[in-house]
C-alpha cells in the first residue's frame, strides 16, 4: 500500500516577485539560450529595457537613444522625460507599477503589463537605474532584483533622461554571449519603425528616413527584387511589399506598436487576405490566393490601443480590435490596402504589368506542379506513418501557449549512428530528429519539382511544414547535425544549399544553425573537460596536468547518448547560418555550388586552413 503524500498548511509557499522570476523564467522571458539566436533571453531583456526608451520618443522626447555592449555589460541611455524621481525604485522592483497603465501617457505602447524592467532586474547579477529631470537625480543598484543601494541628488548638470545598466545572470544565461548582429537587427527595427529617431550602438549610428522601405532594402539584395518597392503609409499603418524573383514562399515583417511580431498574428493575417482581394478587384480575374502571394516579400506596421498578445514575449497579437472608434483589425487593413495598394497600381502601369506576369507564372508552375504534389504529399503522409526518418516532438513552434515552444528543435542528423545517440539523449518534449540518408543532392539551380520528386528533399519539406512559408513552421530551430569532417562539411553545404534555393526565409529569420559538438575529450579520475578546437585541448591538458586520457570524437555516433545530453542540453552551442547582404542569393549559390570558376579555385586555395586544421585533428 502506497504512503500518501501529506498535503498541509506548510506546504504552501508564496514566492516574492523576484523569486518567481528566477524560478520560471520562460514566462516573462521565452527561452533562455546562450546568445546563438535571435530570441534568447538576453537579447529580449535589452528589448525590454528599450521599449521603456522608445515609449519615451513615441511621447515626443528623446530623439537619441544611446546603447553600448562591452563583453557582458549593458548600457542604455534615454533622454526622455525621465523616471519621476520618488518612484525610480518602485517601477524597476514592484510587479504591476508603471507609467502605462494610464492610457492617456501612453496611448499606444507596447509594455502595459509593468514586467519588463523587473524581469530584466531579477534576472542580472547587477542592474542600476537612474533617473533625472528637473536638475535632480535619483539611482538605486541591485543584485537578482534585491535592493544594494540607492542615491539621490538634489543638484546635477545631467541631461534629463534614464539609464539603465545591467549585467546578466550567467548561472541563469550559462555561457552566453552578445552577438552583434542580432542586436544591430533589433535597434535597426526600432529606427525603421520610428523615422527622426537615432540610436547609437557602441559609436555607430542608426536611423531611418524611408521606415519600412528601408527595412525591406536592407534584408533583400536589389537584384533579387522584382520590382521597386511598394510603400503605402497612413495613420496608425504602413506597408512596404515587393514580390522576389527568386524565393519560392512568402516572408512577411509584421510589427505591433513597435514591437517584432515574428508568429504574425490577427494583423499579419489580415494583410494576406487584403492583399488577395485588392489584387483580385484590380485585374478582375478570380486568381487563386497562393499565385498572388507567392514570393512576396512583405513589411506592415499597425499601431492599436492595449493590444493583446497570445504571449509575454509579444510574438503573435491577439487582438481583433484596433481601439477608439476605430474599426476591427482586419476591417481597418482591409479598407486601408484596398485604397491605397488599388491607386498605386492605377498610377504605376509597369509595375501592375509585372506583377500581373508573376502571377501568371506562378499558375502555371502550380498546375503543372500540382499533381506531383499531391503525390509528394500522399508519400510524405505515408512514411511518416511507417518510417523512421522523423522521430518527433511533443511541443511545436506553433504552441505559442506553451512555455518551451521558442525551444523546439528539428536536428537534421546523418547516419542511424548519429542519429540514434541524438535520439536517445533528445529532450522528448522540445527535440526532434531527421534522419538522412546518405548524402542530400545538389539543389542549385533545380525547379521547385526536385523538391517533391526527392524523397528526402520531400519528406524534410513534410517534416517542417514550410511548403507554403514560414507560417506553419513546426521548430523555431532547424540545426544541422553532422561530423566534423570534410563529409560533414560537405552535407552541411548541401542542406544550406537546399534552404537558399527554396527557402531562403528559414536562414533571413534566423532559424537556420550548425551544431557544434566536442572534438576532443580530455579527462583523468576526478575531471572530464570536453574541447572544441585545439586550442581548447592544451589548455584542458594543462588544467588536468600529468598525463590525462585524451580521446578524438571521429564522429557524432562515436559519442554515447550519456555524454550527447551535454552537448544539445543547456551546453549546447549552435552557429547561427547568416546571409552576406552584400550578394544576392543568386550569386552566393552560383559562386559556391556552381560550376568551378577560376574566382573559386582562388577562394578554395586562400582557405585551405580550414581544411588543414580538419587534418591536423585526425593526426
């Protein structure tokens, strides 16, 4: 007979709100991570910490936000109108303080909850705050959200403004790091969204003077555009949108009162749809939904009173309303596009022609192609139900209700060696595994029909949900996991290849990344250090002294499940796949998959380090 558990008085626990914070962190932050992705923590509490500076210049103060990264020390400087001076402990430590509760200060802001800067606080080792206006200051430091100090003054020369510092916790964030280029996307969406404002990072200035036009510009090579870029501005809306010559499927930026809607949501769904009809009304043909949308290229921004997200980090609004007066979401979009995108095309003859072409062209491809895909689909279906290839997870990208699903990750692994060691080691709940077999085919300048008439190529498409865009992509991270040799590296180049050439949108929102794994294991009785370079091997050796064991990893099946958790668990260190914005897609694939070139063999020849250092491992 089993013992029952006592259930009483003193098992009922009341946690303070920086204790709650530390506990469960994902519900105020989404995932942590170690800085490899654009949504781990430490880059949504900098986000946090300048919501509270641009609310500040949607106000009409403080044209120049100041932010400067130094190793793990952030600094962020306003000059708004500055925390009232008896409150700057308040708003940064007490849960449901703050300025936007009332909706006449701030009418259209993105942080209503009065978290952000309290999680930020709880989850640093060291934060400090200080305010100042009217000639006075008041600062006050704390440590995981506990009170150290605090000062005020009553006379200062400093500008009027807020300062926020802060340092992560890196028991909470283990191993992390900034990197600069998710941190430059994100100040660069903040100028795009909000023209007349400056923001420095470590020296270097940012600002916009086309908003979303820009941003369009910036993430896409001219030549990969095919025609010049639509931008449609009103109040509390803008729109910027092109379609690409390249890409396949849709990729849209869509944003809510300055904040990244990376999951769209009500708004994004609502451009979609508008964008159909108005095409639709304006050729007066019945074109099917999917040949006007194909490769669109997409930014939008709406502005709304208390919008309501499906989650703290903001990722996909919920809101059907827009506020005030105004009409529903997608009413107000509907109206907006059907005006303003219906005259543009009246007025710009060649731009509507080209469009129309595209169109056009897409219906073609998509009734020759649809009886393949129909039985690419039947076959994906059917293997998923008997094959191995795919041994899934519980949560999806899509649970946006679900703490963990900014944590799902598709491993694409090669060989049943490599692949049973992830398997066995995974997180069930977050952690899924493709298995390949053999090596994938060259995709460059292959149709769409490969994709479907390639069982891998097919069933992968299957297994991540992107046919059709990113909207139904099943795993925030896609990690390619394979040896580190020359094989690998080559298997690794194959499947970037397969993404740029039909899903270049996986890599330009970040959710492409290489699995680094060990490949040295250096350890003796009492110590075991695992090394990812050669580097990283003598000093391990010199730690341990003497004479320690020191084991090559030739393989990842050569590394058993009990030590694999180390290496896709809290350790696990992802590079992220970026895109040189500097060459069109076109070019990147032409250059490095192509036909040999005498510019290639010259590149090949500069690099062969990499190829060496491979060799010296081996030895």
């Amino acid at each position: 007979m089993t013992q029952e558990t006592k259930y009483t008085e003193d098992n009922i626990r009341s946690l303070d709100w920086k204790e709650h914070i530390r506990m469960r962190p994902g519900m105020y932050i989404g995932k942590l991570g170690d800085g490899s992705s654009p949504d781990d923590g430490i880059y949504i509490l900098v986000k946090e910490v300048l919501d509270n500076s641009i609310d500040e210049f949607v106000m009409g103060t403080g044209k120049t936000i100041e932010v400067s990264i130094q190793g793990n020390k952030v600094i962020v400087r306003d000059y708004g109108r500055g925390i009232p001076l008896g409150k700057v402990v308040d708003v940064v430590s007490k849960m449901n303080t703050g300025g936007k509760y009332d909706s006449r200060a701030f009418k259209k802001s993105v942080g209503l909850n009065g978290v952000g800067t309290k999680a930020v606080n709880a989850l640093s080792t060291y934060f400090r705050v200080e305010s100042t206006r009217d000639g006075k200051s008041a600062s006050a430091e704390f440590e995981k959200g506990n009170l150290t100090s605090q000062e005020t003054l009553d006379e200062t020369t400093r500008r009027r403004g807020t300062k926020v510092t802060f340092i992560a916790d890196d028991v909470i964030f283990k191993n992390y790091k900034y990197r600069p280029e998710y941190v430059i996307r994100l100040l660069k969406n903040y100028v795009y969204l909000n023209p007349g404002l400056t923001i420095v990072f470590n020296g270097e200035k940012y600002y916009s003077e086309n908003g979303l036009k820009d941003l369009l510009e910036d993430n896409n090579n001219q030549e990969d555009m095919l025609y010049p870029i639509i931008h449609l501005k009103g109040d509390d809306i803008e729109v910027a949108m092109t379609h690409s010559k390249t890409q396949y499927s849709e990729e849209y930026h869509s944003f809510v009162n300055g904040q990244n809607t990376t999951q769209g949501g009500t708004h994004q769904a609502a451009f979609r749809e508008a964008v159909v009809k108005t095409i639709r009304e304006f050729y007066g043909k019945n074109f099917d939904a999917s040949d006007v949308r194909k490769s669109i290229i997409a930014a939008i921004s709406i502005k709304v009173m208390e919008p309501v997200f499906e989650s703290q980090t903001k990722t996909k609004l919920g809101s059907t309303e827009m506020g005030g007066d105004l009409p529903t979401v997608r009413t107000y979009i509907n109206d907006f596009i059907k005006t303003k995108l219906d005259n543009f095309l009246h007025k710009n003859q060649v731009i509507a022609e080209t469009l129309q072409k595209k169109i056009l062209q897409a219906e073609k491809e998509r009734k020759e192609l649809s009886g393949i895909r129909k039985l690419a689909r039947d076959r994906a279906k059917k293997a998923s139900l008997h094959n191995k290839k795919l041994r899934d997870c519980r949560i999806h990208f899509g649970d946006t209700k679900k703490e963990d699903y900014l944590n799902t990750t598709l491993f694409i692994t090669e060989g049943d060696s490599a692949s049973g060691s992830i398997t066995k080691s995974r997180n069930v709940n977050t952690q899924a595994v493709f298995s390949l077999k053999g090596k994938p085919l060259n995709s460059y300048g292959l149709t769409k029909k490969i994709v479907y008439e390639n069982e891998e190529f097919n069933l992968l498409q299957a297994a991540l949900n992107i046919e059709d865009g990113l909207e139904g992509l099943r795993y925030n991270n896609i990690v390619i996991a394979t040896d580190a040799d020359v094989d690998g590296m080559h298997i690794r180049l194959l499947l970037i290849t397969f993404f740029l050439q039909f899903f270049p949108e996986v890599i330009k929102e970040g959710h492409l990344y290489i699995l680094e794994t060990p490949l040295f294991r250096v350890r003796n009785k009492k110590e075991t250090h695992y090394c990812y370079s050669e580097t990283e091997k003598q000093e391990a050796i010199k730690k341990l002294r003497g004479k320690p064991e020191i084991t090559r990893f030739k393989g990842l099946g050569e590394i058993s499940p009990n030590e694999f958790v180390h290496f896709i668990g809290e350790d696990m260190r992802l590079d992220p796949v970026m895109l040189d914005k500097e060459m069109s897609i076109e070019q990147m694939l032409q250059f490095y998959m192509g036909k040999n070139t005498p510019d290639r063999q010259k590149f090949i020849i500069q690099n062969l380090k990499v190829e060496q250092d491979l060799v010296n491992t081996e030895e």
